[in-house]
C-alpha cells in the first residue's frame, strides 16, 4: 500500500490551519497526536474522551489535519500512525498552533492542550 501524502512544510497555510483545527474534535484528537498519544494508531486516538469517535469520521478528520500540514501519516503494516509536525512548522504558523491549542484548553480543559 502506498503512503499518504502530505503537503511541503513550506507550503502549509495559516488558513489551512486555522479550518484544521476549527473543530474542537479535531482539535482534541490534534492534541492527542501531539501529546500523550505521539505516533499513535487511528484506533488509538478513537476515543477523544466524551465520546467514541466513529471510525469513518476519525478517518476525516485524520485527513484534514494531514492536508492542513499539522500531522504526518505513516503506514506500519496495517496500521497507519499519525505524529504531529508542528515542530518542523516556521514559528509564526507554530505560534498560530500554539495559541490555537491553548484557547481550546482554556475553554474545554487541558484534554486539547499542547506544548509540542
């Protein structure tokens, strides 16, 4: 099988961006890539803590944090680990991230905070 794909890190947008992680699931299960759960499997991140994501929206939301450049997808056998990329981003657009998570933890607690 092959890899998905991801954009250049030169090439991520504030804009995709800020639509990545203008959900608050997505931006839940953006924190647990790049928290607690770095390179964890889709099953893995199933669980966003309220509630037990479908696996076909996980899948979605998988695919918009990849396509807005926030995660990295690699197939392992059968299983598809994710890792956060926020650390190769320019610091402006790590900041964005940053300030991002931060207003969500502030809001919902720390299960969408992140440092990474």
């Amino acid at each position: 099988m092959r890899q998905p794909s991801h954009p250049a890190i030169e090439d991520v947008r504030p804009d995709a961006i800020l639509h990545a992680l203008g959900d608050a699931e997505r931006a839940a299960i953006f924190a647990q890539i790049a928290g607690v759960c770095s390179g964890g499997t889709c099953t893995a991140l199933a669980n966003t803590g309220e509630r037990v994501v479908p696996r076909s929206s996980l899948s979605q939301h998988i695919k918009v944090l990849r396509e807005a450049g926030l995660i990295r997808s690699e197939r392992h056998g059968v299983e598809i680990r994710n890792r956060s990329r926020t650390l190769e981003l320019q610091e402006p657009l790590r900041d964005l991230v940053r300030s991002i998570m931060d207003a969500y933890a502030w809001h919902y607690g720390p299960r969408t905070r992140t440092d990474r």
